[in-house]
C-alpha cells in the first residue's frame, strides 16, 4: 500500500498536538548535537538492522496520540509504534521512515488497587519498576522478561513476553484485564473491563496483546496482581550430558512439582555470562548444561519438602554436585549470569537469535535436532532459555562465516529448525514475536487461511494500512 511523505505543514501540526521539544528530525537533532541519540530510534536489539524514521514524535497521552493517528490516517504516513528499543524481531524499527511514535512520555503508575488486587499503568513503564511498585505493598506482577531492567510494559504487551516465571505463573496476556487503545484512525477504545471474567462479545483484549504494535497503540493497562511469594529456593544443577538436562525438565513436572523458574543453559552460555559479569563460577570439564530451578510460595518448609521430591528426580541423571543457593546475593548472582546470556553472546560475538519452542517433553529432541542442523550447515549454536516452557533460544553464532552464507545462505538451516519445530508440535517464536525478521518463515508456521485471517482483521482495525507496516505478514 503506497504511503506519502511528510510535509513541513504535518510538522507544524504534530508541533501543536505534542510541543516543539517533542518533535524530532535528523536535522534537529545533528543542529543540537543529539545525533547519536536519535539514531538510536531506529534501532533495537536485533542484529545490525537500522531504519531511520523521518520524525519522531513523543506524545504524553491518549488524547495526543489520537490527533496524531487521525492526521496519518487522512494522509496516509506510516507510523511505528516504539517502547523502549529491547525487541528482538525488529518489531518497532521504522523499515518505511515515516513517524516512530515513541511511548516513553506515558511512564505513569496510575493506580495500585489493593482491595482488587490491579493496577492501571502507561505503556511507558519499565517492567522490573513496576514489579518493584507492587511489590511495595505486598503484590506480585510475575511477567520478568530478562530485559526486565529496561524494557517498557507496553512491548511485553506487544509480544505478550515471557521470561523465567512464565512456567508457572503464565506470560504477559494472562494478566491483562483491560486496555486503553488508539486505533490507527483515532478513536480511543477500552476492550474490556476491569473483572476476571468477562463473557461479553469478542475478546478485544487479547487480540491486541501479542498483535505487535499492527492493530492499535495501547495507552494504558489493567493488569491482575497476585498476592508475592514469601519464600523461594533456588539451585544450579550441572549435568554431564545436555541431552539429560533437556530430559529431566519433563521429568520433574510429572512427579507434580511445578517450579516458579526452570532455565536451561549450555555450557558456553553459562561461562560466556559469567566471564561477561566477571562473576566466578565453578565450571568442571564434563560438564555441558545446567538447570537453573526455583522454587517459590509462602511456606518455606513446603517448599524444602519440594526441594527434596526435585532431588530425588535428578538421582536418575548423571549430574554434578548441585548447588544450593544459600543467600539473596548467590541468589541475585545466579539469575544475573541467567539474565545476561543474551548480553554476553552479543558481546563475544555476530549472532542471529532464534526464538524457538515445542512442548516441554520435546525439548531434548529439538535440541539434538538443532546441533545435527548446526553440523550439516557448518555453524555453531549457544542454546539456552525458558525449559520449563519448551521455549529454547537458539544462538546461531557467526564465527567464520562468510557473508553470502550469513546472509542468505542461513536461511535455509533456520527454515529447516523452524519445520522441526512445528513437527514437534511448537512453533517459531514463544517470545520475541515475529516483527520483521521472522516474517518470511511465518507460512511454516500458518497455513495460508490462518493468514487470510489475520490480514482481514488488519484491515478492519487499519484500512489504510499505515499502523506499523510490513511487519508480521
């Protein structure tokens, strides 16, 4: 769908919605030496990708923005929704320039609701701030992406993001009860209402929850909240065979223990972040993987009881002597080299991030998979994620390949992971969402009446198209 370009008379009118200051241009921006900063905008964390956006526009409310998606809509300027830049789909990267719309003025806690156990929030609000915010008055927002540190609400709403918790408290679109969204023509809808159920017309809220900035700019959030966990115990379980470690994941549920966190690890992904972290660590030769389990809930001594039925899972593994945390800084240090993995593969070297997932009881196999794959196309992986789930990051190390092969070439293998997955009954992204990186795999995962499907619902919530174009499909 053909766009148009913007004029100095859309400028001044977005200068009336938003203010001056909150207008950007590259001309701006190199005359007030913020150069280097406003490029950043057309960045996230996926790979080397960068799209500069004509204009970047940084609205402080709902009322701004649906000026600003009504103007677009009339002139048809394409619009990219932004949050804090951590995405690792390419999924807010402005590939037709036009207007990023940046979401980091909406960074307010509206409401904490203790008697409901909610909170109404902007898009604009880092995760762990707000886990923190809750937890002040003794609640728990569970949704803890390993960028929890810096990335906004609003772009775990997008991707409906996970993180370690998810296995057993579920991802970000199971606590979410309601939405402010500007559609992409200016009305400002909510899609809800704020109660546990709802059985009242289609379910608007989880459309947009996963819909990844395509369907509308969501602007404020009603989350549930749980009651936080007292206690928790965490242990590093080292096995000699990764293969084993992958195994003993569906080996602990079925004897009816479901963890609050259960991380797998190779072994380069564990020393590449703890070197990276400068935090030692122990690491004997015949080790390949480790299981990072936690354990959590309000009586401690349950929790040991648990501690112990664990134990008596992994007596049927060759493991190594597994590490009980002791203290909240061991504790802390652990989940950090967990958290840092990605930051640490980015640090040593180029590298392409799949996104994979199956059915826990897959794991093992997708993992062997994975190598074989890696083997017969001559590159290296560092795998690691969310077991508990099934959710297996896949790092496909450059090392040396050449360009060609990088390229396009790694096409092909990726491809080839991807139809293992849905073979074994996953699909090509638990997390990360598809964005732009992932689009051209997309029908290995969606038969074509799937993707009619959703283009007809883009078209009714966008019928000019303008709202994050050529992402998804």
């Amino acid at each position: 769908m053909p766009f148009n370009a913007l004029t100095p008379e859309l400028i001044v009118a977005f200068e009336a919605i938003v203010g001056p200051a909150h207008v950007l241009t590259a001309q701006r921006a190199e005359a007030a030496a913020t150069a280097d900063a406003y490029a950043d905008y057309g960045r996230d964390h996926t790979e080397d990708l960068h799209f500069a956006p004509d204009v970047v526009l940084r609205p402080a409310n709902a009322d701004e923005i649906s000026h600003i998606m009504r103007l677009c809509h009339e002139h048809r300027i394409p619009v990219t929704p932004r949050g804090a830049g951590t995405g690792l789909s390419g999924g807010a990267l402005p590939i037709h320039h036009g207007l990023l719309l940046s979401t980091e003025r909406l960074n307010k806690i509206i409401q904490i609701d203790e008697r409901n156990l909610q909170a109404t929030v902007e898009p604009g609000v880092v995760n762990e701030a707000f886990q923190n915010a809750v937890k002040e008055v003794g609640l728990f927002y569970p949704p803890d992406p390993a960028s929890k540190g810096s990335c906004f609400l609003g772009g775990n709403l997008a991707h409906s993001s996970g993180g370690p918790k998810a296995v057993k408290y579920g991802t970000t679109r199971d606590y979410v009860l309601n939405l402010q969204v500007v559609l992409p023509t200016g009305e400002i809808i909510w899609t809800a209402a704020n109660t546990l159920k709802n059985s009242t017309g289609y379910n608007l809220t989880q459309l947009m929850v996963g819909s990844e900035g395509t369907l509308g700019i969501i602007t404020q959030v009603v989350f549930r909240l749980l009651p936080y966990p007292q206690h928790n115990i965490l242990m590093l379980v080292p096995f000699r065979q990764e293969a084993q470690a992958a195994e003993a994941v569906s080996a602990v549920f079925r004897a009816g223990i479901i963890p609050s966190g259960m991380e797998f690890m190779e072994r380069e992904a564990i020393a590449w972040s703890s070197d990276y972290l400068k935090i030692p660590l122990t690491l004997p030769e015949d080790i390949t993987a480790h299981l990072l389990i936690e354990l959590d809930g309000q009586d401690l001594d349950q929790l040991y009881k648990e501690a112990e039925q664990v134990y008596g899972v992994l007596e049927h593994y060759d493991v190594g002597e597994i590490l009980l945390a002791d203290n909240a800084t061991q504790k802390d240090e652990l989940w950090k080299i967990r958290r840092n993995i990605g930051n640490s593969v980015r640090y040593n070297s180029v590298y392409k991030e799949e996104d994979t997932v199956v059915p826990r009881a897959e794991l093992p196999t997708l993992l062997k998979g994975v190598k074989e794959i890696g083997a017969r196309y001559g590159f290296k992986s560092v795998c690691y994620g969310h077991a508990g789930d099934g959710n297996l990051h896949v790092n496909i190390i450059r090392g040396d390949i050449d360009d060609d092969m990088w390229n396009v070439g790694l096409r092909q293998p990726i491809a080839e992971i991807f139809e293992l997955c849905v073979k074994l009954g996953g699909t090509i992204s638990g997390e990360h969402g598809i964005g732009l990186v992932q689009k051209g795999y997309i029908g290995i995962a969606l038969a074509e009446t799937n993707l009619n499907l959703m283009r007809g619902i883009k078209n009714v919530f966008d019928p000019h198209g303008i709202l994050n174009p050529g992402k998804i499909f």
